[in-house]
C-alpha cells in the first residue's frame, strides 16, 4: 500500500447525536433530542481538528445528528479554518434560521448541503417525520443563499421518492443551489429496519444512475452519486457508448480502466463535487464518530482507531481496515473479477450490511463482470 497515493480528502466528523428529526433512514438505530455526554468536548474537538490539519487538509464536513445543536459549533468551524481546513456542514434545515444563516457565513463555512427526501411537503415529512420539515428546510435554504453560503440538496434515494428525482431537480435548479447529491440507502441503523420496504432493487438503482448520469450532461447543476460506486461503471459505459455512437470506439473495452493501475487523483485541492471513483471508504474519505472512533464511513462500522487514543495520521496510514480497503485485487465475488473494479469497488458498507464481509459482492449492483459469466 503506497500511503501517498491514498490522502484524505473529506473527514466527516459526526459533531453530536443530538438531532431535532427522527428521520426514517437514519444509520442511528436510536435518536435523542440532546446532545450525547460521549460527544468530545470543545478543547477534545479543537485538538482533533488541529490534528487532522497536522497531516492533511481535508474538507472537514460537519455532520451528525444536527451539527446546529451544539453551541460550539461555529467556533470549531472558525478553529478549522484557522487550520487551514475548508468546512462544509450537513444539516436538516430546519434550524436555520436568519441569525444562523448569518453566523454560518461569518464562521466560515464554505458550503451547506441540506437534506430533502421529497419534492413536497407529504413526501419529506412522512419521512423526516415532523410536520412541517420540509417548508423550515427550505426557507433555510433561501436564507443561506441570500447571504453567499454555496448550498447543496441532498437526497436519499428509496422506494418512497424515486419518482420524485425529477421533481428534486427541478426544484434544485428553481432555488438556485450549487449541487445536487444522491445518496443510495445503505441498510445501516433505522435504514436496516425499513431496508425490506424502501431499498429499490438492483435494476432500479440501475435506472436511478442513468438518469442521473443524463442529467449530469445537461450541465446546469453539480451533480454527485454517493454510496452508489457503481455510478462511475455506468459513467463509463454510457460514454463509451456515446464515443462508439460517433464512430470514435470500436468496442467497449475501452471503458474499462486498466486492471494493472487505479485511475490517478485530480491534480490539487478536490471541489466539493469532484469525482474520482466510487467507494471511497478509507481511501479518500473517513468518518469520525462523535466518540472519536474513525471509521471508513458513516455507514461501515468497523473501527479503524480512535482520536483520542492515537494521531488521526497513525490511524489513516496504518490501519489494518484502511489496508484493506485499498487493495482492490482483495475485493471478494463478482467485484474481485469485475473489469470496473479500479474505479467502482462496490459499496463496501453494503456489502457488509449483507453479509458482515465489508470485502463481499456489491448486493445491489446487476452487472455481470465477463469473467463471472457461465459459459452458455
């Protein structure tokens, strides 16, 4: 493993448990209404932002539960900057109010994503289960791009809302925000109890992607797929479809990323929105928990190290999991043999939720590699 190949390039710290919602997706099995005495302190938190500046500079991405409910929020988001760090926060919405929208911006905040798990009100508050979620996210929302912040929709996709997709873009592009970012439900948490009745199959995650890769070639809006690796296989496929269609390709080999190299970084500092390959877990990208506990995501519990027991540099270069994780010729099922395996990897949160091997088959993913197929 060469450890400069791998830096980070978003930590998500989870800054409390505390959350306002009780989302039905949430990877939390339990939700409170008050912040947890687990959560690290200010001078726990400040010493781990100014650690992780130490190595590396990530964006650090404030998340939970809702992030707005500490008290000390905007002072780690100023400490982060002074670190050198850019900061983006993941919130409801639903406390952001004028005066917070303000001190968002004051405190330095690069960018907001807020989440709508609909196009309307029934939709979203069903799911976030409050009534009125969805009117409070988005008057947030407006409130944060009337003073400068760059604001992001984010969505989970489920059975509930994939009609909607088109109805979110069309209200991402109406209210003017800078990125739109779906999100495949990983059965972790709340999403495990409800995976049954709201996870779409593989062919519709399939059909999901597809328009998202469609979308994404309109260029009037970012566009991102997270926990959906199997975006970057599509990506490719349509692209070389579209060369082939121009007479450019002759066949769809050429889509493929050689197996001998994993697909090089983008040169510099990384956009909010960039692209580089699919699963990210504990290759560019890691989640600490509000405990200290480093994790390759927020959806993979399978701790690689603690905070505050160790240097968040030891934990990134030298955990077992994050070993791992970057090998790709260690991938186990039709993903060790599949020809997208460099730039796809399968969502390995999933793969874990399926079968407690983090290094198992991507369940929902239908492609059959050429070298899985039986013969005929």
């Amino acid at each position: 493993m060469n450890t400069l190949e791998h830096v980070p390039r978003l930590v998500f710290w989870e800054t409390t448990t505390a959350c306002n919602l009780e989302c039905a997706h949430c990877r939390r099995l339990e939700v409170s209404a008050t912040l947890s005495k687990d959560d690290l302190t200010t001078d726990q938190a400040r010493r781990m932002i100014s650690d992780i500046a130490a190595f590396a500079k990530p964006i650090l991405v404030l998340s939970g539960g809702e992030p707005l409910m500490r008290d000390d929020i905007f002072d780690l988001a100023r400490h982060a900057r002074a670190e050198r760090l850019a900061v983006a926060l993941a919130t409801n919405g639903v406390r952001v109010d004028a005066r917070t929208a303000t001190r968002i911006a004051e405190s330095g905040i690069r960018r907001v994503s807020i989440s709508f798990d609909g196009a309307d009100a029934q939709t979203h508050d069903a799911f976030r289960r409050q009534e009125g979620a969805f009117e409070a996210a988005l008057e947030g929302l407006r409130r944060l791009r009337a003073v400068g912040v760059s604001t992001q929709i984010n969505t989970t996709v489920t059975r509930h809302n994939v009609e909607q997709l088109g109805a979110i873009y069309q209200m991402a592009l109406r209210e003017g925000v800078d990125a739109l970012h779906l999100f495949l439900l990983v059965p972790v948490g709340c999403g495990l109890q409800i995976a049954d009745e709201q996870m779409l199959t593989a062919e519709r995650y399939e059909q999901a992607l597809n328009w998202l890769y469609d979308i994404s070639r309109e260029g009037r809006i970012q566009t991102k797929a997270t926990c959906a690796p199997h975006y970057f296989r599509i990506a490719r496929q349509r692209r070389a479809a579209e060369a082939r269609q121009a007479g450019a390709l002759s066949d769809d080999r050429s889509a493929a990323v050689p197996a001998h190299a994993e697909p090089a970084w983008p040169p510099g500092h990384p956009a909010l929105h960039a692209e580089t390959k699919g699963c990210l877990a504990g290759t560019g990208v890691c989640f600490i928990s509000h405990k200290g506990e480093v994790f390759p995501c927020g959806y993979l519990p399978v701790s690689a190290g603690n905070v505050m027991e160790q240097p968040f540099a030891r934990i990134w270069t030298h955990s077992d999991v994050f070993a791992r994780l970057r090998d790709p010729d260690a991938l186990e099922g039709k993903c060790g043999v599949c020809e997208y395996r460099f730039v796809c990897e399968g969502c390995r949160a999933r793969a874990f939720a399926a079968t407690g091997n983090y290094l198992a088959e991507e369940p929902f993913c239908s492609h059959v590699p050429p070298k899985s197929r039986r013969p005929s």
